[in-house]
C-alpha cells in the first residue's frame, strides 16, 4: 500500500463528516460565501467582481455536490460513484 493510499484511507471518515456538515449547514455556508464574497469585492473595488463570482460559484457547486451525495455512493451526476459524467446538457449537439 502507497503513500497516497494510505492517504486516502485516512481521510475516508473525514469525508463522511464533511458531507454530513454540508448537508446540515448548506445554508450557512452558502451565506458565509456571498458574505466574504461581498467583502472582497468591496476591498478591491470591483476591480476583480467577475473572477469573485466565479470563484464563489464553483465553491457553492463543491458544496452542493458534497451535501447532495446520494446514499447509494454516487455523487448525483448520473455517472459511476466517483467518476465525472452524467447526463449531457439539453440542446443540440456541438457542431465538428
């Protein structure tokens, strides 16, 4: 067994725990989000709003993907437990 297997099983049970907390306190967190996001916003004078609110978009869909596993594993995209997929976006396909 590695390093990082050793790693990971280690932090296995953290990972149960973080999720347990993103699904109690979603709504706090999403909250504490727009808050620093509002502060940074203000201390650098707009200067950086629209790479703030992409940054503060991707933490909420991290957080949302935490708090919303599915009880059988998956992580709710429709693919494999652990695996990036799911169900492609609606709308036609991209032109080659």
């Amino acid at each position: 067994m590695g390093l990082l297997d050793n790693l990971k099983a280690k932090l296995e049970p953290a990972k149960g725990k973080v999720t347990d907390l993103a699904q109690q306190h979603g709504d706090k967190i999403d909250r504490g989000l727009d808050k620093v996001a509002r502060t940074v916003d203000e201390k650098t004078k707009g200067k950086y709003s629209d790479r703030i609110q992409t940054g503060t978009g991707k933490a909420k869909g991290a957080m949302d993907r935490l708090a919303h596993k599915d009880a059988d594993g998956t992580d709710g995209t429709g693919g494999a437990p652990g695996t990036p997929g799911g169900t492609p976006p609606a709308g036609p396909p991209p032109a080659s």
